[in-house]
C-alpha cells in the first residue's frame, strides 16, 4: 500500500468493491459480493441465513423463499458464503495484492467482511491477499469539503461529480461507477495513504450507515457550477495540455 517513504504506490493495482446485505444491522449478512478492477469483475450472491429486513428487500429487490435467492422476483444463481469469499480472495491474489476501496467500508462492508471471514477462519488468507483498504467516503469529504455538497452518498457523488445516475443499490453498479468515480477524483498520494487502513487496525464501531452517507439533499451554493461541469473542465485542460506537450515534441 506505501512506499518506504509513506507515498502510496502509483502502479499498485486497485480494486473496488461492494456488498449487498440482509439490513443495516451488526447481525446483517452478506447476501451480494461484487468487485472490479479495471476491465475484471467479480458478481457472486449468496443466501442469507437471516430474514432480509423489509427496508433493505425494498431497496435492494432481494427476496428469499425457501432458501431461493430472488432478485427482482427473478432467480438468481447463488454460491455458499465460503465459496463466495474463497472466490474474492481468489480474485485478489490474481490482481497482485491490490488496495481494496469502497464507498463507507470502513464503518459497514469491511466490520462485515471481516466477521464473515472469521466465522470460516479465512482471515489469513484474505490478510495476505490485499495491501490496505480505501474508503472513498471520508476521502471525498476532504476532497470536497469546500464545494458545497451537503450529502456524500455514492449516488450523490456520482450525479454531482461526473453528471451521470447509475442503478445504484446494486453491487456490481456500484462498484463500477465508483470506479469512474475515482478515476475523475484522482486523490493524491497523501490523501491516500491519510484514509488507508486494515481489517485489523479498522476503528470498532457500529455497523451503521453514518448521518452523512444517508444524507440526499445536496445544497451549492448560489451561482455555484455542476461539480461535474468542474471536473470535466478539468479533464479537457488536461488532455490539451498533454496534446501541446506532444505538439512541442513533434516540432523538436
């Protein structure tokens, strides 16, 4: 995850990850586990061996009848909850202990994940298979301080920054626009290192959504532009100022 200088690695392979659970609870499951990394994902699902709370069935579209995994009122094909985490450990060693990232991972997916792998002693294997972990939400809320967003959801983010709404509450969809997501924020190295952490060193709280993240009000300020106007104004510069770069090279 860092250098021995404490500077995050600029080649070290990222991978962005979600789950889908029972509820929002500290006794939720797991019930979908997805990941990218680039053009590689992961979209596995699981039954629950808990009811799914009514909230979390209505948002998400899961439903299970007679230990039948429904989603949307369609079946989908589901795997042991071992076999789901054997198969993302799997997927991790195969992209070179990656920074695993998420949106609020650190106070619910990652408090999660890590009690699912201990309950089938899979702790090891996962440690040795990922750098650090990434949360985006507290790293976007220093990125962003100073651009007026009242709400720091990933669906906020993603129609603020890039101007874009996606299926959200879906794991693979929301793995796939964070990625994007992150691609446009670009953090630096500090930024990186400064929200970095591990399943052990991870602060023990409540596995709960925080006030922020379940904020869906966003408040700019007047006159104020789209974020996503700012970043795409920013992503145009860029690629001009490469595009004089090469043109200065050409003509040397």
């Amino acid at each position: 995850m860092q250098t021995a200088s404490g500077v995050a690695n600029p080649h070290q392979s990222l991978v962005f990850f979600d789950l889908e659970t029972t509820g929002l609870g500290q006794t939720c499951e797991i019930v979908q586990l997805a990941a990218v990394s680039g053009g590689h994902s992961l979209n596995l699902y699981t039954v629950p061996r808990c009811r799914m709370q009514c909230g979390a069935a209505k948002v998400t579209g899961f439903r299970v009848r007679r230990q039948r995994l429904y989603l949307h009122r369609r079946l989908v094909l589901t795997n042991s909850l071992r076999e789901v985490l054997v198969s993302f450990i799997a997927f991790l060693r195969m992209l070179g202990r990656p920074l695993l990232i998420g949106h609020n991972i650190r106070r619910f997916d990652c408090p999660l994940l890590a009690r699912a792998l201990d309950e089938l002693d899979l702790r090891a294997e996962f440690r040795s298979s990922v750098s650090g972990c990434l949360d985006t939400l507290p790293l976007s809320r220093e990125m962003l301080k100073d651009h007026g967003l009242q709400s720091f959801r990933q669906e906020n983010l993603v129609r603020e920054v890039l101007g874009l709404t996606y299926k959200a509450h879906d794991a693979l969809e929301d793995v796939r626009a964070l990625q994007t997501l992150y691609t446009v924020l670009q953090p630096a190295s500090e930024l990186i290192c400064r929200h970095s952490f591990t399943l052990d060193t991870m602060e023990n709280k409540p596995l709960m959504k925080s006030a922020a993240a379940k904020a869906t009000a966003a408040c700019k300020l007047p006159g104020q532009r789209p974020l996503w106007e700012h970043f795409r104004q920013a992503v145009r510069v860029t690629e001009s100022t490469e595009g004089e770069r090469a043109a200065e090279l050409d003509a040397r």
